[in-house]
C-alpha cells in the first residue's frame, strides 16, 4: 500500500472506507446506507458513486448497490491501516482514553503521511489489533477476517468473549470501560429487560447488569466457546 501513485482526497478516502465497511457482511453497499453512514444526502453519494466507479475505484452492481474494486479495496485498507494504527499509538503512547480517539484519528489519517504511519507502526512493534479490537490491515494490504457473530446474535444465558467494540460511540465504550468490558473479556447475556429494549449483560466477576443498547449490541463481536 504504500507508494500509492497518487493522494486522494479526504472525501473519496472517507467513501472508500465506508464501502468497505458496508460491504463485509454483504455483497454491495446500497446508496442508503452510504448516504446514513457518511450522513449526507443520497443525491450527493449518487454523484461520487459514478465519478468513482468512473476512476475504477468502485463497481455498481445493478439493483444492489457498489462494491470495491481491488484497486479501490487497495486503498480503503490503506486509509484503514492509518486510522487504526493512529487510535492505537494514541492511547498507548499518547495517554489518550479509547473513547477519545475515534475522533481524532479520523481527522489525521488523511494528512499523515504512510512514512510516519509505518514509523508509528514500528514503534507500537507492529500491532495486530487496535485498542477496541479491530484488526489492523497489514502495509501489503493483507486483513484478518473476523468471521464472527454479534452480541445481538446471542441469546439469554449465551457467555461469551468480546472480541471488537464499535470504536466512534464514545458514551457506550466510557459505560463498557466504567465495567471492565472490552476485547478479551468474558460476558453472559442477561434476560432481557422490562421495556424490551437492547441487552443486559453480566460481566465475568461482576453481579450487577450492565444495559447495551440493541444498535450497540449489532456492532460487538463476540466469540463463543467453540469459536476457532
């Protein structure tokens, strides 16, 4: 990845980044669910989806939405790599709390250049994960595949290992944090509450219920006792 021929800029970055993120589960991203996940209007993501698909970074698929291409899969992994590498020098060697740098990394990953985010890599000692789980993508563009379900997949009783936490709602990782909860800790899934609304966990060692809210729940990846 690095030594791309050419910068582009921070609002085809932050396309590219969300179809990828879109499209891990799914085969194509709809315009929708573009247009919700960068919060613009679908008019705008119908313009920047052609001007992509038109520089080869994106493929329309008919009725479905947009895919990335390898060229455009190439460079989503790369903005990826530096937000993650970023978040994760952040709070180890900057002291930032993990709630606090979702934010920041997103403004500095379209100006850092890939020689200080390599240097930052190496210093880390070329982390895997970042702080809330994620896989960091390799310099030659290589990711793991978490192939895992969600909290929101589980049922009441189900124990199992967090493994990723959504890194941008802060107010959820500060109520996980406050509990210890995090990648590699071990939850149990409470009966669900009065109002029915998201979930109650127990974490391991610790009586009193924890509230997830269901949005949030979708976002968590767990890992069940017969996970590889």
């Amino acid at each position: 990845m690095p030594g791309s021929p050419h910068r582009l800029s921070p609002s085809v970055e932050d396309y590219l980044k969300a179809v990828f993120a879109l499209t891990r589960r799914e085969e194509a991203a709809s315009t929708s669910a573009l247009a919700e996940a960068l919060a613009v209007q679908p008019s705008s993501v119908t313009g920047m989806v052609k001007r992509l698909a038109g520089e080869g970074l994106l493929e329309h698929v008919p009725y479905r939405g947009v895919s990335l291409t390898a060229v455009g899969q190439r460079e989503a992994l790369r903005i990826l790599r530096r937000h993650r590498v970023l978040e994760t020098y952040l709070t180890e060697r900057l002291g930032f709390a993990w709630d606090d740098v979702h934010d920041e990394a997103e403004r500095l990953e379209h100006a850092a250049s890939d020689r200080l985010i390599e240097a930052m890599a190496a210093a880390l000692g070329h982390p895997s994960h970042d702080p809330h789980g994620a896989p960091i993508p390799t310099a030659s563009g290589e990711i793991e595949v978490m192939d895992l379900p969600t909290l929101a997949q589980c049922a009441p009783g189900d124990t199992v290992t967090v493994r990723a936490v959504p890194d941008e709602d802060g107010e959820a990782l500060r109520a996980m944090e406050s509990r210890g909860v995090g990648p590699g800790v071990m939850v149990t899934v409470g009966p669900p509450p009065a109002d029915g609304e998201g979930m109650v966990l127990r974490v391991d060692g610790d009586e009193r219920p924890l509230a997830v809210a269901r949005e949030v729940a979708h976002r968590i990846l767990v890992a069940r006792d017969d996970t590889p």
